[in-house]
C-alpha cells in the first residue's frame, strides 16, 4: 500500500543565544523537539521558521508559497505596544524578531487560506495580527496562578470546547484536562469584527480557544498540546494540509517546485 502523501509543516521559533560546551552563546534556531514529533506522528514533514531580518508580509508569503501547513509556536509574551499597550510589570523581554516574523506568518496564511494552528503564545500573535488585545497578567483578574503554577513546568486544568465549533468537532464537548503554562491570555471581547470567534473556555472565564470558521482550517488554542499526549489537534492540522495540498496537484499546481 502506497504511505499517504506527506505535507510540509512550517513551524515558528526563536533565534537565541544558547551554549553547548565548549560553545558558549552561540546563535540558535530553538524550538522544543514536542512540536517536531507531534506532527511528525500526524505524519508531516517538519520544517522550521526562524526570524527573518526582512520579515514582511511578502517574504511570509514566499516561504508560506512552499508549505501546506503551519504552526506558531509558544514563547514570550508579545510585546505590549503590538496591540497598542503599555507593558505589564511581570512581561517577559520583547522578541521583536519573533513578534515581526510571526505577525507577517499570521497575515499571509490567512490571505493564503493555509491551514495555521496557533499554539499558546501563537493563539496571541494571531489575534493581535487581527487587531486584537491581551490580556497581561491573568492573576490580576482570576484571583489565581493556575494557568501558571510553577515557573518552567507544565501545570493542566480544565477548558470547554463550545458545542458546535470546529474544536468541537476534534476534541469533543466533554470537559477537556489540557496542559497549560501562560500568564496573559486574548481579550475576548476585542476580537469582534477579526474573524476569529472563541471555541473554548476555563471556568474562570479565560478564553483558551479560538477559531476562524470560514477558512479551511485555522484553529488556535492557549494551551499546550504538544506537552501532552492527546494528537488529535495535530493530526486535524496535517489532514486539512494533506488536503489542500491533494487540491493544488488536483489543479495542476506544483507550489512546492
């Protein structure tokens, strides 16, 4: 039997210093090796994004022209003043190679209709790349530190999908054990008029998903499922770039080439 045709997922990452003795800060493209498993499991091809220098939306879309699928990762906060803020006491360092590159990735694949999963922070870069805001310092509001227990461990708790949903229809309406590590999270209210529309929720009223329900597949949610061991989301974003990579060969397109 013939293995299934394999697409080609694109993920974001950092550009870091890091050591490996005797190297000591030297510059690397990092990206936690669950990603590259998870969808490898799903059965893709894996490659990965880091910043560009010349990052706009035209050189998105020309390495976007070679994948049928993408993935922003998590990471840092987003800087505050992308979504017209001042930054929070506890906000991490700004990225803005990160935050450039992932905002002109978001921008491309939705004019693209290429399938995008965001994950935690990427939830946040794709909502603020649609004009909308977050939310800083989740305990200021929930009265707790649940999303984030523990500084460099991953916590889990409960979220919803919402009857109906895309998300729905992957991971069920049951009540969902996800694993989590995030202080800030999408104004819900500000994403109005972006597309996007909410696809789950925690009980204390932070929004943990959301989706846009006319492109082909463009899901987001803020937590952390290459942490944990259910493939089902991965595996709904390497069908939906299977399938649109089946459709450009079917009309005689090769946008691999």
């Amino acid at each position: 039997m013939d293995r299934p045709v394999r697409p080609v997922v694109g993920v974001s990452c950092y550009v870091e210093d890091v050591d490996r003795r005797p190297w000591v800060a030297q510059r690397s493209a990092v990206l936690p090796h669950r990603y590259v498993e998870q969808l490898e499991r799903a059965g893709a091809l894996v490659v990965v994004l880091p910043p560009r220098p010349d990052a706009d939306e035209a050189m998105a879309a020309e390495v976007l022209s070679r994948l049928d699928g993408l993935v922003i990762a998590g990471g840092a906060d987003v800087e505050a003043d992308r979504y017209g803020a001042d930054p929070h006491p506890t906000s991490q360092s700004p990225r803005p190679d990160r935050d450039a590159w992932e905002l002109a990735l978001c921008r491309a694949s939705a004019s693209m209709d290429l399938p995008a999963l965001g994950i935690c922070r990427g939830m946040q870069v794709m909502a603020v790349a649609s004009g909308a805001r977050l939310e800083q310092h989740l305990p200021d509001r929930v009265g707790h530190e649940s999303h984030s227990p523990e500084p460099g461990v991953y916590a889990s708790h409960h979220a919803s999908a919402v009857a109906g949903s895309r998300l729905a229809g992957i991971l069920g309406t049951d009540e969902l054990d996800v694993p989590t590590y995030h202080h800030q999270a999408v104004v819900a209210d500000t994403l109005e008029g972006s597309g996007w529309v909410p696809s789950a929720w925690h009980a204390d009223g932070t929004l943990e998903a959301m989706e846009d329900p006319s492109p082909r597949f463009r899901v987001a949610v803020q937590w952390h499922p290459e942490a944990g061991e259910d493939p089902r989301l991965f595996e709904a974003l390497v069908e939906a770039a299977r399938e649109r990579l089946a459709d450009s060969h079917g009309h005689g397109a090769d946008h691999h080439g």
